[in-house]
C-alpha cells in the first residue's frame, strides 16, 4: 500500500525536489555577498544603538535583495497553500469521484490503514518540504532580519522578524501550516467528494485562518507586555486635529526596536481614551509649541501594548502546536468518515 501511495505521489515529490535543489542554489550563490555586505556594515563594532548601522545595511543591499527578500515572503505564503489545494485536497477526494477507492477496499488492506497510509506519508512530505524551505529561507534572510530587528516598531523601515507579515515565513511555523492546510485538503475532499470544489473550500478555510490567527489569536498567545507612560507632546509621532468637530489624535513616540506594536494608545488621568476636542492653542494660527504646551499640560499618558522581539521563539512553538494538533484532528476526522463509508 505505501509503495502504491509513493507511485501514485511521485510526480508530486519530484516537482516539489526540483523546487527545493533550485532554491538551494539561488540562496548558496547569492548569500555570501548578503553576508559580506552585514559583516562591512559596521554590526561588529555596533553593540547599542545600531540603528543608523542598520539602515545604512539595508540601503546597500540595494533593490535585487530587497526584491529577493521579499518575493521569500511570497513564497513562504504560497506553499503551504498550494500544499493545501494540490497536494490535500485531490488525494482522497480523486479516488471518491472516480470510484477507484472501492478496487483499494476490496484488497486485504483495511480502510483505516488505507487512509493513514496516504495522510501520514503524503503529510510528512508536506511537513519536510515546507520545512527544509523555510530552513533555507530563514538561514538566507538571517542578515536582514537582524538589520530589521533594530528598526522602530511601524517606521516603515523594515519588519522585525516577530511582525506578523515575516513570522509565518520564519522558523518552525511554516511546518504546522503545511500539516493543516495538508490535512485541511484531505478533510475537505472526503466530506466534499469532488476535488475542484474541495480545492476551492481549502483554499477559502485557510486563507480565513491565516487572516484570523495573526490578527485575533497570536497576539494574546502570551499575554502581551503593557507599558504606561507620560506622553511629552514634543516626542509624539503624529499630532492631528480633525475638522468638523476638533476631534484631536496623539500618538506617542515609541523607540523599542525589534519589537510587535499591538497598540499605541493616548489616555487621559482617568484611563479614557483621548479624542479631544482640541483647545485654543491648537487652533487658528497658534504656534506648534503653544499646542504642545497645552497637551503638555494635560498630564495625558502613553498606553502601549506589545510583543517583544525575544518572544519569537515561544511564540513559534506554540503556535506550529496547535496547527500541528489541528491538523491531527483533521486528520482522525478523516479516518472516522472513511470507516463509516458504505461504498
């Protein structure tokens, strides 16, 4: 039955070895000046406020790494889906709309086994493809995420590693989306029992996922770091007056480098958010200090929520876990609806 399987798989596996040997080469060839450009930065010699070391790194890489670098991100993004769809979602789903699983059931191998086979040997190539690219992705980018890391949080500079948009492409991540989005195919195809509308759904489901872990479940996987502080109207980063209506905004200057903003929110003595409206001295032709004086004299604090850099990893494991059991539900799911088939 594995043998089988294997046959059955093969164009897939060779497709996906190509892709893999492929990036190897682009990544070998192009690293060694990556590195050479990060060791001539000035990083050595740089041991707090590297900042402008950073920034001087990253404009000398110039636009084919940046292009490189980020066109990994896209990557990193399209392969477990594309795992999902091609891989998940035809595997079991082809066999049910063609008819083919009934010549399988009628051997000496059982359902279960049947089913296992296919989800363990297919499912562990996904897991080891996705992750032997990530490895070689992370390794490649390894010199600009630590320039990134020293950038401010939302300057437009580059993203830390810990910002959403790069840590689905880092780490151990990507292995847990592959086994989901894997599993996730498979599920679909047994329940759906056609594969371009098994394909369709897999690919619906975990883009939804995607969206919504990052933005409503990874930030609260740790409970987050909050720190409240003065606000010095001098240092804020935006300053803006709405009009009708004198509706003001203050945004507080925030310099942690190599950290995920969650919020950055300006409260008043009694833990209110501050919306205004905007005084006499913000209005008209003041001066610009005239308005930072009477913000000043508000005595409005800085409220900020985030993740720091060093909670990448724990971040990463904890959330490949739950994909990773996801996907092992996804998986027994399978399993249970197969053995429960009639024909």
């Amino acid at each position: 039955m594995m043998w089988v399987t294997w046959r059955q798989f093969r164009p897939q596996a060779v497709t996906a070895a190509a892709v893999l040997g492929l990036a190897a080469v682009l990544l070998a060839v192009t690293a060694p000046h990556l590195v050479d450009l990060y060791n001539s930065a000035g990083f050595n010699a740089c041991h707090a406020a590297c900042g402008h070391v950073a920034s001087n790194f990253l404009t000398a890489i110039g636009s084919p790494y940046r292009a490189m670098f980020e066109a990994f991100i896209v990557v990193m993004y399209l392969v477990p889906t594309l795992v999902g769809i091609f891989w998940g979602a035809p595997l079991i789903a082809r066999e049910l709309e063609t008819g083919t699983h009934r010549l399988a059931w009628n051997q000496s191998v059982s359902r279960t086994r049947w089913t296992a086979i296919k989800l363990g040997l297919i499912g562990l190539c996904a897991i080891a493809t996705a992750g032997l690219l990530s490895l070689m992705i992370s390794w490649w980018a390894s010199p600009i995420d630590s320039a990134m890391n020293f950038g401010q949080p939302n300057s437009g500079s580059g993203f830390p590693r810990i910002n959403p948009l790069v840590f689905a492409t880092r780490g151990v991540a990507p292995l847990g989306y592959a086994a989901f989005a894997f599993a996730l195919g498979v599920t679909a195809g047994v329940l759906i029992r056609k594969t371009l509308p098994a394909m369709a759904v897999t690919l619906a489901i975990f883009a939804a996922v995607q969206f919504l872990v990052p933005n409503f479940v990874r930030p609260h996987l740790i409970p987050p770091v909050q720190v409240t502080a003065p606000l010095n109207a001098y240092d804020a980063s935006e300053l803006m007056i709405g009009v009708p209506g004198n509706h003001m905004t203050v945004v507080g200057n925030f310099s942690q480098p190599g950290v995920w903003l969650l919020s950055n929110q300006t409260i008043t003595p009694t833990g209110q958010p501050f919306t205004g409206p905007a005084g006499p001295a913000c209005q008209g032709n003041s001066s610009p200090n005239a308005c930072n004086d009477w913000v000043n004299s508000l005595h409005l604090r800085q409220l900020v929520s985030y993740q720091p850099a060093s909670r990448f990893w724990p971040l990463q494991f904890i959330e490949t876990g739950i994909y990773l059991g996801l996907a092992a539900g996804l998986g027994l799911l399978c399993v249970w609806s197969i053995r429960r088939r009639r024909s």
